[in-house]
C-alpha cells in the first residue's frame, strides 16, 4: 500500500507539472488570458456555506462574481437542482467548484454548458456509475473518521466525539464545537445513489488534496484526481481546508479561471 501511494504521489507530481508548463507556454505565446468572472462553490454534507466565507472575501476582493449554493442535502438530485436553479442565473461561463460530497454534485451538474472548468476542494469525484459510498470504501477509513448510522429518518450526522479530530481539524476547540451543533446533516440516499454523468470527462478539472485529512483519505483524493487528469495542488490541511486555508483555496480557484478559458 506505501508503495502504491508513493507511486500515486510521483504520478501526480508529472500531471501536475504538465499542467502548469502548459498553462505557462500558451500564456507566452499569446501574452494575454481572460479569466472566467463567475465562480459558483457548492458545500459537502455536515456542513452548509457559511464557511466559505474567507475564501469568497478574497475572490470578490479581485473582482469576482461569487455565488454559494446552500445545498438541500436530501438527495444527488435535488443538490443538483439547487445548484442548476443557480447557474441558470450566471452571466456567462463558471467555474463550478465542489467540497467534499459537493464533489459528487459538481460532477454530476457540472455539464451544463455554462460550466467552463471544475475545482475540487477535498472532495470526491465520482464517474457515471459510481456512487459516493463506492468511492469511500476502497481504503480503509481513519479512526477520527465519525460519521454515524443513518437516523430513523435516513439522515446521515457526525459524531460529537470525532468531529473535531475528523472533520474540524486546524481550528480551535470553541470552532469546532460550533461547527458541530450547526452540522447539515445529509440523506443516505445521497451517499448511495450512483451518478449518471461524469463532468470531469470533458471538463478541466483541478483538485486540492487535503494531506491531514481524515474524512476523506487522502489516497482516495489522489486516485480520484489522477484518474480525473486533475491539476493538483497539495495543501497539509484537515477536511475544512476551504475554512483553514482560504487563500490557498482561492489561488486554485483562480488558477482554474485562467487555466479553464481558452488564451485570446
């Protein structure tokens, strides 16, 4: 298993690298790039989108048009169509932007035509086919890891006890207790429901892998992105790495807004 993720961690380097001397040499070729304006930034589950609130402070700052779905977390589809309800309301092209389950709904949403490249913030990236769940049980889970059973209803929360060492990691205790009593809890159905179309096949796609998380391991993160050709960017971060370290989160974000237009 060390042997797979070591080669895994020098793959990505390559895609990386690639990604960037590309980006780099058809800047110098041209001189001039017009990056996408609009960024919409979907939330995962246990969580809604107040926390973004770093990470949009510093686009808008730079004078970008930023839109945060509050996800109902009830199902794939009516996450999707939270998120469709918003692009439709875009002025031109998007970049689409997905934490942790908002992985699975970028993918899902983002080919709509409006959608010009994919960020993926810790996040899972499933294909057509697979579903959330299919991608969190190949690698044995951390032990912070405090996700419960479904309730009487169907809905998925995160345990008191783990949340700060499995999902709140970097922020202070009083944070992470607050984090906690305002959880989104999500749906199962949403977990188990596999998707039926894959964005990142014909999308560009970049994704920050969180090295210190705990919910979503990060050797899942790094099979996903490479599977997906994603630009990747590593930051030592728990899950909420958007919370954390918005500015990092912002200059991938921006990074796509360049990489995702075509050079002029």
């Amino acid at each position: 298993m060390k042997n797979l993720f070591l080669s895994t961690l020098a793959l990505l380097s390559v895609t990386f690298s690639n990604g960037q001397e590309t980006a780099k040499n058809a800047k110098a070729a041209t001189g001039k790039t017009t990056p996408v304006k609009n960024i919409v930034i979907v939330h995962g589950a246990f969580a809604d989108g107040s926390g973004w609130r770093g990470v949009h402070d510093i686009l808008v700052a730079k004078g970008y048009n930023v839109t945060i779905v509050q996800n109902p977390l009830t199902s794939l589809e009516d996450d999707v169509a939270a998120v469709n309800r918003v692009l439709l309301n875009q002025n031109g092209p998007v970049i689409l932007v997905g934490h942790s389950w908002g992985g699975a709904v970028i993918t899902q949403a983002g080919t709509d035509a409006k959608v010009a490249g994919l960020v993926y913030v810790a996040a899972y990236q499933p294909q057509a086919g697979e579903s959330t769940l299919d991608l969190a049980k190949t690698e044995i889970p951390a032990e912070e890891k405090g996700i419960l059973p479904p309730d009487a209803n169907g809905f998925l929360f995160y345990s008191k006890e783990k949340f700060h060492a499995g999902f709140a990691g970097g922020v202070s205790k009083a944070e992470s207790d607050f984090l906690y009593d305002s959880q989104a809890p999500i749906s199962i159905k949403a977990f188990i429901t596999p998707l039926t179309q894959t964005a990142w096949k014909n999308k560009p796609s970049w994704a920050i892998i969180a090295t210190q998380d705990k919910s979503i391991t990060p050797a899942i993160q790094y099979t996903m992105a490479k599977r997906a050709g994603s630009v990747v960017t590593e930051v030592k971060s728990s899950h909420i790495v958007y919370i954390t370290h918005p500015q990092e989160v912002a200059n991938a974000i921006i990074a796509a807004s360049v990489g995702a237009t075509p050079v002029k």
